[in-house]
C-alpha cells in the first residue's frame, strides 16, 4: 500500500529553537480517501497543516504530490500545486464585505494574467460554474456578511475548490457549526469525495470521524501515533494512541471524602445535552476528562459563573448557589485557573506580585489603599511555596518560562483559601517538571476544599485525581475511582462509545 | 540595568533638565519664580484635562471628548451666571454635572451600545461643540450680552467666581500662585494616589492591560470603564471652569487647541521614567515639559506661530522613547 498515494509527506521534521514540534511525520492521502488526523493541543498538527500549505518552512524530510517533489514557499504556490487548506477560522477565508460570487473568483483578480478591469459579468459566469460544480446553493449575491457561519464555510471551501486541488485540508471545519450545519458539510464532503479529492480532515468530534473517516492518524508530542485503516476502524484505538498513556506514571493513592462541599443537580450546558449532577467532596481532587469541544471548559464556566446553565440548580455547603458574574463565584469561594492563561490570567503590564494579588485586592487594602507589605508578603510567600523561578516578586511575567507563569496563575489562586477550587486545562504549555509542582501542591493543599481538574489529556488524570469523570456531548458519561481503573472503559467513554450503565 | 535601560528610564527627565538649564543660560529671565508660575498657569487647564484622559488611557481606552466637555462648561458657567443670574456656587456644580453627565453617557455608548471609544468620544465631541451654541444662538457670552430676543442679559460674573482664575495665592512672594496652579497640582496629586495606591487604580490597569483577566479576577470591568469616563469628563469640565474664570466671558471660539495639547501631555507621559503605560506623574511632566520649552522659545523670541510645531515635534519624539526604545510595543 502507499503505491498509488496522491499525496506522500516522508520524515517531515521541525523545530522552534530548542523545541522539536514535528519529530519525522510521514503520512500518505490518498484519492477519494478521507484520512482524519487525531491529536491533542500540542501534538503539532498545525505545525503540520503550516508546512504542508506553504507557511512555514520544513525542517527536514521530503513531500511530494502525484509523484513530483512538492516544495510550496508560500501559500498562493502551494495552491497553485493542488493542495488547498481551509483554515479553523472561517472568517480568514471569506472577504465578508463582498458578494458570493466575488469571492468564490477572488483568487483571480490578483496574480498573472488577471484583467486590469473588473467585469462583474464575467465574475458571475465563473462563480456560477464553480457553484453548481460544488453544488452549492446559496445567492450569489448575496453578501458574505449576510450568511451563516455555515454558508460562509462552504463558500470558504468552494472558494478552495476553484483551484480543483488533488488535496483539501480542513481544519477543524465544523467547530462553530450547529449538527444541521455540519450534515450540509458532510454532504459537500462526500461529494469532493466521490470526485477524488484527497481529504485530510482534522476533527476532535468524534461523531464527525465517525461520519467521515476512511482512515485515522493519531498524533501524539509530534509523531505519529497510530494509523488505523482496517474496517470496522478501531476509534478507542484511535483515541488511546492520541491520548495513550506514557510508560512510566506515577500514580496516586486515591482518596475518600467524607463531607459534600459541592452538588449540581440536572445541570444541563447545551440545547439537546443529557443534565449533569456532580458531588464535590472536601479533600478529594476530581479530573474531568474528554475530548476538546466537549463541554468541560462550558461546565467550568458554570460553575465559575461566567455562563449561565439552561437548566439545573447547585448547591455549595448545603447553601443554594447560583453566582452571576466571577465576583459573585469568588466571594462564594469559588476560584477558577482559566483555560489559555495568556488570554484570561496573565495581567502583562503587571509583575508577579500583582498578578498574585489581583483577585483578592480588597482584603489587602484598607479604605481602599493598598497595604503593599501585605501584598509583597503574600507574593514572597507564594514564590516560595511553588519553587517559582525568578529574580524577585518585581518580575514581569514575560520574563518567565511557561511553566513558571502557569505556577504563578495557580499560586495567584491559591494565596487565599478556597471552598472549590476548579482549574481548567493547568498543564497546557507547562514541562513536566512544573507539572509534577503543580499537581503535587494541588493534592497536598487539597484538605478542607474539593478541587475540580479539567483536562484532556488522560494520563494528567491519572498523576492527579482521586476521581476521573468522562465528559462527551456537553454532559457526563462515566466515573472512575482512581485505582485499579478500568482503562479501556474510559477511553471507551472518551470516544463517545455506547454508553455502559452508570457506575 | 544597561545603559540603554538608564536611557529609556531617565531620558526624558534628563533632557527636560537639559532643557531648562539651556533656557537659564540663553534667555534672561528664565530662571526665576514668576517666570516658573507663569509655565505653570500656562498649562494649568490642559494638565488638568490630560490628567483625566490619563484615566481612560489607562483602562484601555481614550476620550476626544475632553475639549469640547471643558468649552461647554465654560458656556455653562458663563450662561449661568450672566443670563440666569445665578452665584458662583450654582455656576460650578452645573459644570460638575455636565462633566459627569457626558462621562457616563460616554461610558454608556462604549460599555453597553459597544461603540468604539475613539468614535464614541468623537460623536460626543461634534455634539458638545453643537450644544454649547444652541442656548444663545451662537453668541459669546459676556456681561451685559443683547439676547436673542433683544432683551439685555442683567446678570454678571461673579467676583468669586473669577477669583478661581485671577485670584494669586501669597507664597514667600505677595501673589504669587494663582489659584489653578494650585487646582491642578492637588488633581495631580490626587489622580496619582488614586491609580498608584489605591485597589481601584490598580483594577483600572488591570482592566486596560487584560480585560478577560480582570473580569475572571472578580473586577466589575464595565462599571471601572465607566467610571473612568467619568473622571475624565469631571477633570475636563474643571478645566473649563479655570478656563471661564480666566477670560470672565464665555468665548465660543476659544478651547481650540485644549484636546491635542492634554492628549499630547499625556502620551509624552508614556516615556517618563520609561513608563511605557498611560500614568499622572509622567502626564504632569509632560504638560510641565511642553510648558517650558514654549516658555523658552518665547522669551528667546520664537514666533507664536512655531508653537504646535514644537509640541508635534516634542511628542514624536516622546512616542519614539515609548515604543521602539523600551521594545514594548503595547499601548
């Protein structure tokens, strides 16, 4: 097999600096194959899309399409070669203050041989053959500005179509679609399909690889991980390898709560998903796993306050709680470590001692003035308690390896106690080392309030919680005591498998 | 720290002294305290109104409103005093009210309606400058005006009122410091307690450098964004009042320079002490510097007609230490 590939990529390598992204991928598409592409954040699946389309330069190794070496230094040439990319965003691939048709022919009004003059007569000609082509029925003219999130995908992937690439790369395409919307783009997809295009579909949503996929390629720290082509294709297979577990793990002696700190009742995220209720006992740490899109960054929200559920009540200490807004969850003694700490920690005109203090700056001032030795100690303190690295509390947080701004968003948390303390995605961009830190100080703090992990990756489960809670489809679909687990039955859960009665 | 740290920290506070050092050798009397009062009453109501867009500066946003906020409430002043009649107290609090009223309607527009600051700030300035004029039909105010009805306005600028922008306060020399030199170096002094040591300054920064931390951090980010408008509107209606006070008529054709002159002294403030960020100590500098350097240029007998020269040039300059220097890029 591999004979007749469209599309072959050999000993593909890259590197940022010290850090290695892409460890020799080779990955063969074939014609009229869809071939999905697993991996967690991290795993270098963009690095990947940015090579293969022309973004970024290879480190080493060898591409090449229908038998030629494929060698794009730029986007536009890796499209004039035949291998079209739709990106994530859909928005970069649409100009949405022009019409349909204007941007289905929009490649051809810049680059060699396009006319000085702008004919809308010919423009609509040819977007009318590419449209009925891709079969795509949407107004030509009507605005892009004008369609739906999911109209403006298609419009982006015809739009990619025009070229006739023997390869189209999606992106993640249905993430901000509606399950109407995406049956539209499977529909599509089958089409480009069944005229031979070679399709690499990257997706964490396992109904669409379940829809879609002709063959599976799990990434995992810039390797491929597994391929998986034999039908019936192995799904659980598909996820362990993306997730798998490394060989040495240190595992945790779970542990028992005796006291309820936190109940959600009928807690429902999303239009359609099944409720959630969850116990939250003093002195245990729960992970929620699942895949990414899943729900736990919705139901951390929730539970922080910053989103409202449909439906359900929760409970803290017997108390009815129902918090508005962060400032309310806070007071409540709620904290949450927020997902992407760039985006909704880290204060970056502040050092580390006022990113430490930024929530709490009320009980460290008196009519309103900063007590600035209460503040400096509290700081001192935490740098120490977390074996933070950095010259002194003054530090920009830009000054900081990742692993040590991640400890300084926990620590700003944990410099005051907490009734349920909830940290959503903490080992993202974080080496092992400042984990271990981290999780450790998580379970040895844990005494007196129920901590709430939310992670993808399974093994970070596994080092950390005395509970593992499987998240698919906006709601929870399995517990596990973290001991003696039964591995397969969740990663069974993980990719949305048929359900097993509740534990 | 380097040397080129030294540079972007204390450049500028070098080059000011540099500054005034040169202006003591070259021009005759330069150096001495009536000359020094006189820099400061000359920047006294642009401090002041760069001192309040200082605040919105600081949560990430700007307001254009300022000048025409102060010109406004300048009209108000005179309006209420000469045609209605009113004593120097009533004059006052209606400015205060304007100030506030457009700071929270501006604060509104960004915060609720999502206008974007500059535009809002922009509306709101066109709509000022068009209001200010309605009252009198385009008319000046002044003592013993002819209303639009022909009638002749009765009432007069009170002497208290005009005290706020000619009265001199005694200080080692008899009638030295006027009285807005005195309103803007305790606003100075204020604004900068309040955004260094207070939570709520703090909370400003925070919201201007990263709006999602600070909401996740507990901060009502909406209503400090507000808030801040309302500082500004505040200080620049109390430039208008020192501004009515000192001409004692309400000129519809002055407060033309008032915006760019306090939104220049305040990004000159960036570089002070190589901030890099919008704050009240380097906005008083950088009024105080502008101040010296036309000061100087005058009394060595530079044209009127060079001044906002000079000021575009000082601010160039000051956004050049700012941004490329410090290597911070980040408003």
């Amino acid at each position: 097999m591999g004979a007749d590939a469209v599309f072959r990529v050999e000993g593909l390598r890259k590197s940022f600096g010290q850090n290695e992204v892409l460890g020799g991928i080779s990955l063969d598409l074939f014609a009229g194959e869809v071939t999905v592409l697993m991996g967690a954040n991290g795993a270098g699946k963009s690095t990947l899309v940015k090579i293969v389309s022309g973004v970024y330069e290879r480190g080493a190794g060898t591409m090449r399409l229908a038998g030629q070496a494929f060698d794009p230094s730029t986007p536009a040439e890796a499209i004039r070669a035949g291998v079209v990319t739709v990106h994530q965003n859909i928005n970069d691939g649409v100009v949405a203050d022009l019409d349909v048709a204007t941007n289905l022919t929009l490649d051809r009004l810049s680059g060699k041989g396009a006319s000085l003059l702008f004919k809308p007569a010919n423009v609509r000609a040819e977007a009318w053959a590419v449209a009925d082509r891709m079969g795509l029925a949407i107004d030509l003219r009507a605005r892009v500005a004008d369609l739906s999130l999911a109209d403006r995908q298609m419009v982006a992937i015809a739009r990619a179509m025009a070229h006739q690439p023997k390869v189209l790369i999606l992106d993640e395409p249905t993430s901000s679609l509606s399950s109407a919307e995406a049956d539209r783009l499977f529909s599509l997809i089958d089409r480009l399909r069944g005229q031979g295009v070679a399709i690499l579909y990257i997706s964490h949503r396992m109904s669409d690889i379940r829809r879609l996929a002709d063959r599976i390629v799990s990434m995992r720290d810039g390797i491929i991980s597994g391929t998986f082509d034999r039908k019936p294709l192995d799904y659980e297979g598909a996820v362990n390898a993306m997730l798998g577990r490394k060989i040495h793990l240190d595992r945790v002696v779970a542990r028992n709560s005796a006291r309820v700190v936190f109940t959600a009742e009928s807690l429902q995220l999303a239009q359609g998903a099944k409720p959630i209720s969850m116990t939250l006992g003093a002195g245990e740490v729960v992970a929620v796993t699942g895949l990414v899109g899943v729900g736990k960054t919705a139901l951390a929200e929730t539970l922080f306050g910053v989103r409202r559920p449909l439906a359900g009540t929760m409970h803290m200490d017997g108390r009815p709680y129902a918090p508005g807004s962060a400032r309310e969850a806070i007071a409540a003694g709620v904290f949450l470590v927020a997902k992407d700490r760039a985006m909704s920690g880290i204060v970056g005109g502040f050092n580390i001692e006022r990113n430490i203090s930024l929530p709490f700056l009320k009980r460290m001032s008196g009519f309103g003035v900063m007590k600035k030795r209460v503040e400096r100690a509290a700081a001192r303190r935490q740098i120490d308690e977390f074996g933070i690295v950095c010259r002194s509390e003054k530090d920009e947080l830009s000054a900081l390896s990742g692993g040590n701004q991640q400890k300084v968003m926990v620590a700003r948390w944990m410099s005051q106690a907490s009734r349920l303390f909830i940290l959503d995605e903490p080992f993202q961009g974080v080496d092992i080392s400042a984990r271990r830190d981290i999780a450790a100080k998580l379970r040895a703090s844990a005494d007196g309030r129920a901590t709430l992990l939310f992670v993808t990756e399974i093994d970070e489960a596994l080092e950390t919680a005395d509970r593992i809670l499987v998240m698919s489809e906006q709601t929870i679909v399995g517990e596990h005591r973290n001991d003696d687990i039964d591995l397969d039955r969740l990663l069974a859960e993980v990719a949305g498998g048929p359900l097993h009665s509740a534990a | 720290m380097t040397l080129r740290d030294h540079a972007i920290r204390y450049g500028f506070i070098v080059l000011l002294v540099g500054l005034i050092a040169y202006f003591a050798v070259a021009a005759d009397g330069f150096v001495s305290p009536q000359s020094a009062v006189f820099i400061f009453q000359s920047v006294a109501i642009t401090g002041v109104l760069a001192l309040g867009v200082t605040a919105t500066l600081v949560v990430g946003g700007f307001d254009l409103s300022i000048g025409s906020v102060a010109t406004s409430a300048m009209m108000a002043a005179s309006y209420a005093m000469v045609v209605l009649e009113q004593n120097a107290i009533v004059a006052v609090i209606a400015c205060l009210v304007i100030g506030v009223v457009v700071g929270l309607i501006n604060g509104w527009l960004i915060v609720y309606m999502r206008v974007p600051d500059l535009l809002a700030t922009l509306g709101m300035m066109f709509l000022l400058l068009g209001l200010q004029r309605i009252p009198t039909e385009g008319r000046s105010i002044a003592t013993g005006m002819t209303m639009p009805d022909g009638s002749v306005a009765n009432g007069k600028f009170s002497e208290a009122f005009l005290a706020l922008g000619r009265h001199r306060i005694d200080f080692f020399i008899p009638s030295l410091i006027p009285v807005s030199v005195v309103v803007l170096v305790v606003l100075a002094v204020l604004i900068w307690f309040f955004l260094e040591y207070t939570r709520f300054g703090r909370m400003m920064y925070a919201v201007g450098s990263n709006e999602r931390a600070a909401e996740l951090a507990g901060a009502p980010v909406k209503a400090y964004k507000i808030w801040a408008y309302v500082i500004s509107g505040v200080f620049a209606s109390i430039g208008g009042i020192l501004l009515a006070a000192r001409l004692g008529r309400g000129d519809i054709a002055s407060g033309n320079n008032l915006l760019l002159d306090a939104v220049a002294a305040a990004l000159i403030g960036y570089a002070v002490l190589g901030a890099a960020k919008p704050n009240a100590f380097g906005t008083a500098v950088g009024a105080v510097f502008v101040g010296v350097l036309l000061q100087g240029l005058t009394m060595m007998n530079a044209p009127y007609y060079t001044q906002d020269f000079v000021k575009g040039a000082v601010l160039v300059v000051a956004l050049v230490f700012t941004f490329a220097l410090s290597g911070r890029g980040k408003r």
